[in-house]
C-alpha cells in the first residue's frame, strides 16, 4: 500500500469519518493498530489482524470489505480514542490559556510516542505523508479548530491561522525529530514552549497602521 491510499485513510481519520463500532468491530480495529505498531503499514495483513483479535479472517471481511476500509476505520476510531483521552485531560481546566497549553502537552506526548505515529517514522512514511496538501489541511483545520474554541472561550481575538501553522508545525518537528534538542524532553519543557508560543500569539492584533 503506498501513500496514496494511506494519505485518503488519515484524511478521512481527520476529518471525523468515523463510525460506531460494537464490540466484535471494537475488538478488530484495536488489534489493527496494535498490528500496524508492530508490522507497520505495508507489512500489517488482516490475517495478522484476524490472528491477533482472536476472530478469524472472514469476520474481518464480513464487517470490513478491503484493508482499506480497515485501516482507515482503525485510524478514525483511534484518533477518537486519542480525543477522548485529550479531553479526560485537559476539559476540566478552566483556564482558557492553561487549556490550551495542556492540549499542545498532550498533543505532543502522542506524536512523541504513540507506537503508529512512531512507526510511520521508521518506515519513512512520516515526511512524505507532512509533504501532502490534503493531509496538511486537515492538520491545520483541526489545529484551529481548537484554537479558535480558545479564543472563543478566552474572549479574545487572534490571528488562529497563523497560529494553527506554528503550533501545526511544532507538532511536526516534534513527530519527525522527538530527540532534537533538550527543551521539549519533557512534558515540562513542552509546556513551556506551549507557553511562550500562545503569549505570543494570544494577544489582541494591533490595529493597521496602513493609509
């Protein structure tokens, strides 16, 4: 499977098209990505899934009708795992700022170690999926998206596209090069960069100076 059809996958996973799964479907999309960890995307076969759910090959097939379906669905229901666990952390800060700098904490505690978002990495998949306009999209809209809900809560206006593309592209650094330098080592040091970033960028635009 190459890029192509991978980048279609997260798209879909970015954008929300997900669906309800009961607990046979449950059960195979976990142990998708259990089995894209290990294997990575172009090894991971639904012989290997079947195997690790504990079902067998044509009930994958009964509920998912290609690999394609299944991964992209097992990329959809993990990354609403993910936004579940985001929310269980940071949603009772009231604080519009302090929310805002714990999303980017866990934001970046995923890209730094989330065993599918790893192993993108280590199979060379990383950059060229960062290097797609469609997937670039969806990063930035769901980015601003969430800092747009910041200012709403905050009161407050700012520039949220510029500020998508800085924290969409700290997001980035961090996947690609998680050990480059010592500031962002810990959930410390990212939340003092967060920080510094949304001080910056939380301020009221100065009005134009332009005649």
């Amino acid at each position: 499977m190459g890029i192509t059809p991978v980048r279609s996958l997260l798209v879909g996973a970015l954008i929300g098209q997900s669906a309800d799964a009961d607990p046979t479907d449950t059960a195979i999309l976990a142990a998708t990505i259990r089995c894209l960890s290990r294997h990575g995307l172009e090894r991971t076969t639904v012989a290997d899934v079947a195997a690790e759910a504990g079902v067998g090959r044509a009930t994958v097939f009964r509920r998912f009708d290609t690999k394609e379906e299944l991964l992209g669905r097992a990329f959809a229901w993990e990354l609403d795992q993910l936004v579940t666990r985001f929310h269980a952390a940071i949603d009772d800060i009231e604080d519009p700022y302090e929310r805002a700098v714990e999303w980017i904490v866990e934001a970046v505690r995923t890209v730094r170690h989330h065993p599918v978002a790893r192993r993108f990495v280590d199979d060379g998949a990383a950059l060229p999926l960062l290097h797609d306009p469609q997937i670039t999209a969806a990063l930035l809209t769901s980015v601003r998206h969430e800092l747009d809900l910041t200012a709403q809560r905050a009161g407050i206006t700012f520039d949220t596209a510029t500020a998508a593309e800085i924290v969409s592209r700290f997001f980035a650094s961090v996947w690609l090069a998680p050990d480059l330098g010592s500031a962002t080592a810990t959930d410390d040091g990212v939340r003092r960069v967060a920080r510094t970033m949304l001080s910056f960028l939380i301020v009221p635009s100065t009005p134009s100076t332009d005649s």
